[in-house]
C-alpha cells in the first residue's frame, strides 16, 4: 500500500490561513471565471427556489390540514352543543309531564277553596317553579278550536258562535320549548248547520 514513511495526507480547506490570517480563497476565485461564477450563482438560486417553492407547497398542505380540522373540531363542538341542549329539554319535558298531575290537584284545590296555609304557599312554589322552567298553560273558552292543541271532549250546537269553538275547558293544556306536553280537553261548540 503506502510506504512506512508517508502518513496520512492532509488537505487544509480552511478559508482563513491560520498562520497568516488571509483568505485563501481569494486566489481560487480570481482563477475561476466570471462565466463559471455567475453559472454557478445562477444554479444555486434555482436550488433555492426550487427549495423555496416545495416548502410553500408544504405549507399550504400543512395549512389546510389545520383549517380542515378546526373546521371539523368546530362542527364538532356545535353537534354536541345541540345534542346537550336537546336531551336537557327532553330530560325538563318529561318532568314537567309527570307534574302535570299535581298542577291539575292543586287546581282543584283551588277551585273547592282548599289552598290554604302552608298548601297554598308550597302549591305557589311548584306553580312559578315550572313557570321559570318554561312550562305554559293555554287553553281557554271562547277561544277557536285548534286540533293541534285541543282534545274535544263534548260536542254541541250553538248559534251564537260562527266557527267551531271552545265553550269550556275541561283541563288545561302544557306545552314547553314549543311542544305539546298535554293538550287542552275542552267543550266545543259549532254553528249551527241548517
């Protein structure tokens, strides 16, 4: 291979002389020529730009990914917003329904003069209770006779009315968040049909 004498070979690439403190490159740039120079500036920018231009096209992906799943997260958020909201209303619905029963009690209580004393103050308490809770009463006479809302109970003739009415309501009806808990049992009345 290589004689018992020589070593390795050392080639000094540094751009400063460490020695004398100059730029060695100096002399192999004014041996290369301003053609090669600019051949060589120009290459290197289409490297850069070519560089340049692959990263862009990778941000924007990056950046779309991002928006697509904030897009998605936010979507997200909302469904289960609305889900939470509705099985809420359907968890209030279903209790104010089982209270229907002690509203139409305590109206009769009312009705016979039994709301007294500390009755009357509890029965208060229920009643603006499921009134902040958002349950409404409707149902009165006198007013027209809508199937969606109503249940005729009896049915008569009478020619004071013009159209199909309420004469009296046999128990109220309920509704919360815009739907019907328990319509109103009413008496109707039409006009008369000769």
């Amino acid at each position: 291979m290589s004689e018992q004498g020589e070593g390795p070979i050392i080639r000094d690439k540094r751009r400063i002389d460490p020695e004398t403190g100059e730029v060695r490159e100096a002399a192999a740039s004014a041996a290369a020529s301003p053609a090669d120079l600019f051949a060589a500036e120009d290459a290197a920018a289409a490297e850069v730009e070519s560089d340049l231009q692959e990263l862009e096209a990778q941000l924007a992906e990056r950046t779309a990914d991002v928006q697509r799943v904030h897009a998605e997260y936010a979507n997200y958020r909302k469904r289960v917003d609305r889900d939470r909201d509705l099985v809420r209303d359907q968890a209030t619905g279903a209790v104010l329904a089982e209270l229907l029963t002690v509203l139409d009690d305590i109206d009769r209580a009312r009705e016979h003069d039994e709301l007294t004393g500390g009755f009357k103050s509890v029965a208060e308490a229920i009643e603006a209770t499921v009134g902040k809770l958002g349950l409404e009463r409707f149902g009165s006479a006198g007013e027209p006779f809508d199937p969606t809302v109503h249940e005729a109970l009896m049915h008569t003739e009478d020619g004071s009315v013009t159209e199909t009415t309420c004469v009296a309501v046999l128990q109220p009806g309920y509704r919360y968040a815009g739907r019907v808990l328990r319509p109103a049992r009413v008496a109707v009345a039409d006009p008369p049909t000769h």
